[in-house]
C-alpha cells in the first residue's frame, strides 16, 4: 500500500510511519521533495502524479518507483538521468484505460511497442502497469478498468521479454481499492482512507 501524503504536513507523514506505513505517494515534484529532505530516507517515495521530463533530475536520487511514465520523452529523461547518477530507476507504465480525455496514460494499444523502445534503454527498469478509475460508483465500470489492466498486463507477459519482471499492477484507490484487489491489483494508493478528506 502507497500512502498518499499530497498536501498533509510532515507531523501527520510521521504519524503514520510510525504506525507502519512504509511507502509514500507524492502528486507533485515539489511537495515530494521538500518531504524528502525533512524524513530522509525513512519512507520510500513513490512518484504517482504526471511528471515533466524538466522534473526528473530534482527525484532522481531518491525516488522508489515512478507510477507515471507515459511518453518516449519522458523515458529517454529518465534514463539519461539515471546514467548520471548510475542509478537504475523503477517505473510504471501509465495506461488510460478507461480513454478519458482528462486523465494521462498511454492508450492500450500503445504500450507493447512502448515497452520495446523502452527495453533498449539501460538505466530504466519497467517494473509493471498503472491506471486510475473513473470516479464512479458503477461497478461494473470499474471491473472493466481494472480488468482490462490485468488482461493488458498478461498480453504484456505472453510476450515473455527478457529483463522485464511485471511484477507490479498498481491500481485501486480510496473509493475502489476492493475491487482492484478483486481484480488484480498488489499495490493500492490510499490517501482519504488513511488520513480523512483533506482541506484543499
């Protein structure tokens, strides 16, 4: 389980690595680093918002998993990035499931060639897939997505790719993470759930 701290204060981080929260999830670059240089390496950081390639130095060194890769510009900055700092660095592939206007994510029928240009890179590491839901209280909406991730992952495993593990399928939030589960999911991202409606 990812814990989503977006917005909270450190106090409140703290708290809930004490009571054994072990991985955090930042929307935005900045909030994750200004929380990196005050908890250190106590959590592990996961990078689950859109990320701008001009962004990727400022994580780079620090960062456990990135949940939003979604571009070819966007992997050549991480492995450039990671050559500098001789790091390889954990992603996920970013998919837009449901193909919402409004959301990021590579469309579905992208990610297979997506992978093979990817898997020419050396200091990238696609570890597995990612998608949010609609926000809806449809279920079978919802089965559909998370399905249809799983099914995406096992097409992506058939293809049976050296250096490519998909261990990850990273899906279900604070409204849907049961169903994600029932689905498929082993990493869920939960931030209402844990630490109540936030004060935006």
């Amino acid at each position: 389980m990812v814990a989503v701290t977006k917005t909270l204060p450190v106090e409140r981080i703290v708290e809930a690595l004490d009571l054994g929260i072990t991985d955090i999830g930042e929307n935005k670059v900045q909030e994750l680093t200004d929380k990196m240089a005050i908890l250190g390496d106590r959590p592990r950081y996961h990078m689950i918002g859109h990320l701008q390639s001009n962004k990727v130095k400022y994580i780079v060194d620090n960062v456990h998993l990135i949940h939003s890769l979604d571009r070819i510009s966007l992997a050549n900055e991480i492995d450039k990035r990671g050559k500098a700092s001789n790091r390889i660095l954990d992603t996920l592939i970013q998919v837009n499931i449901s193909q919402e206007d409004s959301k990021f994510g590579m469309m579905e029928d992208e990610v297979i060639p997506f992978i093979e240009k990817v898997l020419k890179m050396e200091n990238i590491n696609i570890k597995g897939l990612m998608t949010i839901a609609p926000f809806t209280e449809d279920e079978s909406v919802l089965r559909n997505t998370f399905s249809g991730l799983y099914d995406l992952s096992e097409r992506v495993k058939a293809q049976k790719y050296k250096e490519l593990s998909m261990d990850i399928l990273s899906m279900g939030m604070t409204n849907d993470f049961e169903i994600a589960i029932e689905e498929g999911s082993n990493m869920i991202r939960v931030g209402t759930g844990i630490f109540g409606k936030r004060n935006y």
